[in-house]
C-alpha cells in the first residue's frame, strides 16, 4: 500500500490502528509489549582440534570433552531494579553438561524493553540439585563433588607427529583437568560483545551464545590472540609420573618460571606460583559471550553472594 494511502487510511482512526498494532504482539494479559532474552550455553568456544598455526611447539591438540557445572545466568540492571525485575535468574537449573557437544539454554521472558546491561554466569561444583545433562554421566557428577568441589573437567588429547631422525613415533599424550571452584573463577559478569549485556525489545528475543574456550588453558599469554602450547604439559607429566596422562597435580608441581616462553605470567604479572595456577587463571578469560565479546572471570572467594 503506498504510504500515502496508508497514512490518510489511518488518520480518522488512529485509535483503531494502534489497537490492532497492539493486538498483534502483547499478550493478553500484558498491559505493555514485553520482550525476552536467550542464553544458550556451551563449551564449544574454540575449535575442538586447535587450528595447527595456532599451536606453536608442534603438537596437535583435541579436546575431547569439556564438563561443565552450570548454575545460573543473570540479567539486571544495577542502575534501574525495575528494568530487567523479572526474579533476575533464569529457571532454576542446575545442570552438569559436556560442552563439547551439549547446550544449557536459559530464557528470560516477560521482559520490560530497554537495556539489561548487568549480565552475568555462574558455575559452580554439583549441589543436590544438579541433574547430569546432555553428554553427561552421574560420573561426571561424581568426580566433580568429591574432593575438592570442582565445577569443570577438560580431557583432552595431544599428538606430536614423528620428527625423523630425531623422533621416529608419533607421541600421544592426555590431558584430564579438574577445575576446583576454591582456586578457579566459577563466576563471570560484565558480559558484553557489541552491546553491554542485553538490549530487550517489544515482543523480540534477545538472543545470545555463551561459550567457554577450552583453547584458553594452553595459552602462552594472558591475551585472546596468544599462541598455544603444549610442551609444559608435556613437561609437567614427565617430572611426575610420567603416565603419559597429565594431571592438574603434575602442573601444580611445575613452577610457572619453569615453563618456558617470555609471557607465562599470571594476571598480576607475577611468575611465581606455579603452571597450575596460570592455568587456572586463564579460566577468567575463557567465557566467550556473543559476536567476539567476553565475560570477565571474577577473582575466586570475592563474588557477592
Ligand atoms: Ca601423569
């Protein structure tokens, strides 16, 4: 219809139109249009073969699975309570899932349109209502609750192809990390990509990927465009038990001024502690949310409740 006609059209009955504008997208019972977001949660935040010009000391590496204890995610608006009042937490779910192939989606609906700049995810080990989800095994949730409480578990698989005459096989190596939750950021805030948190729209969904980057743990920098390497983990593993299974213990043991390259520091720009706790540290940088936007890892033991 062209414009013209249309808007002469609705001249005499404004009313009416708007009615019918109003009809079309509000629910019965809503006295304004209300919008709603979407997080979907996964682990697939890097490719699960890391991209060979990544890594950088020659080894090939897989992630094979990635668990993952998710709590909540969280939506305010710190400055504004009524903005983003719907109860702040998504239904109330917590789920363990392998990130690798699995999702945990939370929706937020019945959202006043406006800005929820305030967003937030936390993990967290297994508590006596979390359920095993997609990929997940009532062992997962086991070996995430014993012992120190843990809200991730990485394995994965490193190969280093035959380098004749040097080296004539190929040599394979496995990883198997459990992130603890007393010494590893298990919650996230400030989400932002473009936008700061979420922008909620009359009668649209709000939708957003939140991924965690298993690639995070083999930087060699606290930086997102690091390169990757494998060799302290190979190290870790030989001054251990020397398995050929590489284990959280083994890189506790490895003083971080042992691991070689110029960037292995943690956050403060200290290199003492160990490898363990660098690698731990990279957790706070690992959470991915939207189009090439992050979640900061908030430092453990200082959340507010
Ligand atoms: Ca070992």
């Amino acid at each position: 219809m062209p414009r013209s006609l249309h808007a002469r059209g609705c001249v005499p009955l404004v009313g009416a139109c708007l009615a019918v504008l109003v009809a079309a997208c509000v629910p019965a019972d809503e006295a304004l249009p209300l919008g709603a977001a979407q997080f979907t949660i996964t682990g697939r935040g890097s490719p699960r073969t890391f991209p060979d010009d990544r890594v950088v000391d020659g080894w090939s590496i897989h992630v094979d699975r990635f668990v993952l204890s998710f709590r909540t995610m969280t939506i305010v608006n710190l400055k504004d309570s009524n903005q983003c009042a719907y109860r702040g937490r998504g239904a109330k779910t917590n789920v363990v899932f392998e990130g690798t192939l699995g999702t945990v989606v939370q929706a937020f609906n019945g959202l006043k349109p406006g800005d929820c700049p305030d967003v937030g995810m936390r993990l967290g080990p297994p508590d006596d209502e979390s359920v095993p989800g997609e990929g997940a095994t009532a062992a997962d949730l086991v070996a995430l609750a014993n012992g120190t409480p843990s809200h991730a578990l990485l394995e994965a698989t490193a190969v280093r192809k035959a380098q004749p005459p040097f080296t004539t096989e190929d040599e394979t190596m496995h990883v198997s990390l459990r992130f603890d939750s007393v010494r590893t950021a298990s919650s996230f805030g400030g989400c932002r990509d473009a936008i700061r948190g979420a922008r909620i729209r009359p009668g649209a969904r709000y939708g957003v990927f939140v991924a965690v980057a298993a690639e995070a743990f083999f930087r060699d920098a606290i930086s997102s465009n690091a390169q990757l390497r494998f060799d302290p983990f190979a190290d870790a593993d030989r001054r251990g038990n020397d398995d050929g299974i590489v284990t959280m213990d083994e890189l506790d043991d490895l003083p971080l001024f042992a691991a070689g390259g110029p960037f292995y520091m943690l956050p403060n720009g200290s290199r003492s502690g160990s490898f363990g706790d660098y690698v731990r540290a990279q957790f706070m940088f690992a959470v991915n949310y939207g189009e090439g936007g992050l979640c900061n890892g908030i430092v453990p033991g200082t959340e507010e409740p």
